[in-house]
C-alpha cells in the first residue's frame, strides 16, 4: 500500500503588493492634501504682492459675494456674530482673526465687520488675500 503525504500549501504573506498599495495611497493623500487649501465657500480673494502665513490659534471669519457671513464654516448672520466671536476671543484675546472676504463683497460691509471684530475683543486681525505672481519674478 502506497500512502501519499498531502503537500504542503504556501502559507506565507505576500508583503510586496501591499506595500506598493500602501505606497501609492500615501502618495495620493499627499497631493490631494496639498490642494484643498479653500473651504466650500465660494469666495474669490482679492490678489496681494505680499503674503504672509499664519500658523498661531485663529478665527476664520468668511464674507462671500452675497454677503453670507461664516464663522469657522458655520454660518451666522450679521447680528449674532459679535454675540458669537466675544466668548471666543475673550477665552483667548491672542488669537488672530482672518477675514476671507469675496472680491465683489462691498467695502463698507467689510469694515463693518471689522469693527464687530474689534468691538468683540479682536486685537489680531488680518485680511487673506492671493499672491499675484510678479512680472520678471521666476
């Protein structure tokens, strides 16, 4: 009588694949990351020759061309912000407000809300704007 001996299956983890995915994944966050820099509100920035990048505690405060006001993506009116903006200022006076106005968004609506800003305790404000690209700059 012949017996057989049962062949022995392959039980071994395939890591190259998995690391070439994990790879690509990685990549692909990394470039996708580095592209989502605005909001879902639609708000074209006015153009600078200047910039200058914070990264400290901040509000965001965003003015679209309807006159929509959002603080930290939220929407609020006009009326309540300053109610809004005064606990969280008052928390930390050191913050730093940047306001995201729309280019079309009327100058006077602007600086009323500035000043509900400063009303509320802000004593850091900034206006965002876009770079332009200088002429003969590479």
């Amino acid at each position: 009588m012949k017996i057989r001996r049962r062949t022995k299956r392959s039980s071994e983890f395939i890591l190259i694949p998995m690391i070439d995915i994990m790879l690509m994944l990685l990549i692909f966050f990394m470039l996708t990351t580095n592209f989502v820099t605005q909001t879902a509100h639609n708000i074209d920035l006015p153009n600078s020759k200047t910039n200058t990048v914070l990264k400290d505690k901040k509000v965001q405060i965003y003015i679209t061309k309807n006159h929509e006001i959002f603080l930290n993506d939220t929407p609020v009116t006009l009326d309540s912000l300053g109610g809004l903006l005064r606990p969280i200022l008052a928390a930390d006076p050191e913050k730093v407000v940047i306001l995201k106005a729309d280019t079309e968004t009327k100058l006077g609506y602007t600086v009323g809300i500035i000043d509900i800003v400063k009303e509320s305790g802000g004593k850091r404000l900034t206006v965002t704007t876009e770079k332009t690209a200088q002429i003969g700059a590479e």
